[in-house]
C-alpha cells in the first residue's frame, strides 16, 4: 500500500483493496461517470472486475500482480 501511495502522490485517486465477495461490484457502482480502475493484482482479481466493467463507459488498466498472470501474458 505504502508504493502505491507514494507513486500516486498527488494524483486525483481513490485506492480500495477489494475485502469481500461482490465488493468489486460496489466499488464500480461508487462512479456513474466515466473512470479509469487499475485492476492489481492476479487473474481472478482482473476478471472480476472486468465482469463489472461491462457495458459501461469505464475504462481499466491491467497491473499483473499475481503469481501466474496468465491471462495478462506477463512472464
């Protein structure tokens, strides 16, 4: 968390560690108009929210955190 702050710093952001199914869900609900999420962290966290990307005008980046990362082709 302490990296994430510091690289920020300054930055308009908001940072959440999902903490609970469906939290993801809630988090993307927080933001009606249009947002780009960092999604950090392994495959079953970027496919979650993914799932709760869909149609909508969200936009996300991947940051692979996770111990296989196969999805994201990062080796």
């Amino acid at each position: 968390m302490k990296n994430i702050e510091r690289v920020m710093e300054g930055r308009d952001c908001e940072i959440y560690f999902s903490e609970y199914k469906n939290h993801v869900k809630e988090i993307v609900k927080n933001y009606p108009e249009k947002t780009r999420f960092y999604s950090v962290g392994g495959d079953g966290f970027f496919n979650q929210v993914i799932q709760n990307l869909v149609h909508t005008n969200h936009g996300v980046v991947c940051l692979p955190f996770g111990t296989g990362n196969d999805f994201s082709g990062a080796r």
